[in-house]
C-alpha cells in the first residue's frame, strides 16, 4: 500500500471527524439558543466548506507525492 493511499485516508478520516463535531456544536447550540438557528447554519456551512477545502488540498497533495 502506498503511502499516499495512506495519507489520503487519514485525511477523509480526519475531515469527517472535522465535520461531525462541527455539525454536533451548531445543532447543540440551535437546541440551547433557537432563534439563532439562521447565524449558526451559515457558520456551520461555512465551517464545513473549510474544513472540506483543507481535505481536498491535503488529498492533491498526497496524490502528487504518492
């Protein structure tokens, strides 16, 4: 297995993690403060868009290792 194979795994792994605690924040918030729901779901898209960009950068970058 090479090891850009490795490190493109380890990066989807990590972005979903990055994701899913980005989304477990904001629906955690909206349940504590509703009438923020609109300001919390653009932050978390743009959080999201983030964290989706690093992951893609990271995958380019170990495919043109690799």
């Amino acid at each position: 297995m090479s090891t850009a194979a490795i490190g493109a795994g380890l990066t989807i792994v990590g972005a979903g993690i990055g994701m899913g605690l980005i989304w477990m924040g904001g629906i955690m918030a909206i349940g504590r403060q509703p009438e923020m729901q609109g300001k919390l779901q653009t932050l978390m898209l743009v959080g999201t868009a983030f964290v989706d960009g690093m992951a893609l950068i990271a995958i380019a970058i170990c495919l043109m290792k690799g």
